[in-house]
C-alpha cells in the first residue's frame, strides 16, 4: 500500500527546534520529489519545502528549516529550528508524481506542531 | 510576487453546479491542480494539470483555464462534496510551489 506517515511533531517553547520524519511504504523516496506543506489551525495551505533534484524552501523558513532524506530507511525529514509561534501547524509531507504532472499525489496524515512559550 | 487568489467561499444546493476560480499571473505558464480537504483529513488530488482527472475522481469534477484563471466545476453537486477546495500552481520560476487561501464550499 502506497502510504506516508508523518512522526515527531509535539509542543516547543519558541527558539528551540524539532524534528520531523516521513516514512514512506510502497514506493521510494529517491524516485520522487516530497514536499513539505503545513496548515495553520483553521487556516489554508502553505508550501514549506521540497526535496527534489534541488532543494528549495518558502522565505518564512529559509535559513531554519532543511529536508534531508534516507533512502534506507525510506524516510524523509524536516528539520526545523530556531522555531517561532508562526510555525504552529499541522505538517504533512507529499509526493510529487510525474505520471500526474507533478501534481501532488499521495499526502501523509499530518503531524501537529505546536510552537509556544 | 506571485500569488494564487481564490474566493473565500461558494454555496450551491444539491444537483446545482459549483464553479471555484483561482487567479494568478503565473497561470498561463503553469500547470494548475486543485486539491478537495474535508475537515480532519488530508488533501486529496481532484484535478491536475489544469483539467484531467485522476483515478477514482467521479467524473463530477472537471477543470479548465483561461488566461490567468483557472476553474473547477463540480456538476450535480452532492452533499459529500462539502470541503475546502484549494488550487495550486508554481511560481513563475518553477521553483517554488504557491497555494490559493482556499475555497469553502457549502452545499445548503
């Protein structure tokens, strides 16, 4: 079953940081582009990241966030730090897939971040 | 800077048709996907590539584009349709991914 499951979300105070991982079933990472994306409570979607043939990141993260993956594990991961109160949201990781013009395809279920002092 | 703008919300009654509009200068140059999100759940891929749909997609749910728009029509709406819908694109560049604010649909 083709399938992503977030992990490492929780509370934090503001300035520490947080790892989040992605595991992937059903398919490798290493074939793909996977993005980062993140809703706000009761707000829209915001593109955070993706790891692709390049890296690039939404200005609100660039220079505090990374993506990283491990094709052994299948996994991938964000790594936020120096996080800030605007950074409470629920993060979910999806693939990019060619076959659907790079449409985002198969989303995990979201971890919840929660950024206060 | 490039930017998606939607509608905040739409309503239609059931077996009316809903039509949800997403602009953008950088459409005409970039494919444009829209997403449905019930509440609680993931997003679920709806259309992509401005107008096809993907698998398991009841044929409902249809897309196009003009110019700097793109539209998704959902015919004979039904109840299970009630989301949010949100468009997505790239920037001009095609680096960096841009979603609309969302469009909530209410079907009365």
């Amino acid at each position: 079953q083709v399938q992503l499951v977030e992990s490492g979300g929780g509370v934090v105070q503001p300035g520490r940081s947080l790892r989040l991982s992605c595991a992937a079933s059903g398919f490798t990472v290493r074939s793909h582009a996977m993005h980062w994306v993140r809703q706000a409570p009761g707000k829209g979607l915001e593109w955070v990241s993706v790891d692709g043939k390049n890296e690039y990141y939404a200005d609100s993260v660039k220079g505090r966030f990374t993506v990283s993956r491990d094709d052994f594990r299948n996994t991938i991961y964000l790594q936020m730090n120096s996080l800030r109160t605007e950074d409470t949201a629920v993060y979910y990781c999806a693939r990019e897939y060619q076959l659907l013009g790079d449409a985002f395809d198969i989303w995990g279920q979201g971890t919840m971040v929660t950024v206060s002092p | 800077s490039d930017e998606l703008t939607q509608s905040p919300s739409v309503s239609v009654s059931p077996g009316q048709t809903a039509r949800i509009t997403c602009s953008g200068d950088a459409l005409p140059k970039q494919y444009a996907y829209w997403y449905q999100q019930r509440p609680g759940q993931a997003p679920l891929l709806v259309i992509f590539k401005d107008s096809e749909r993907p698998p398991g997609i009841p044929e409902r749910f249809s897309g196009s584009s003009s110019g700097t728009t793109v539209t998704l029509t959902i015919s004979g709406v039904q109840a299970e349709d009630e989301a949010d819908y949100y468009c997505q694109s790239a920037d001009s560049t095609a680096k960096y991914v841009l979603f609309g604010g969302g469009t909530k649909l209410t079907v009365l």
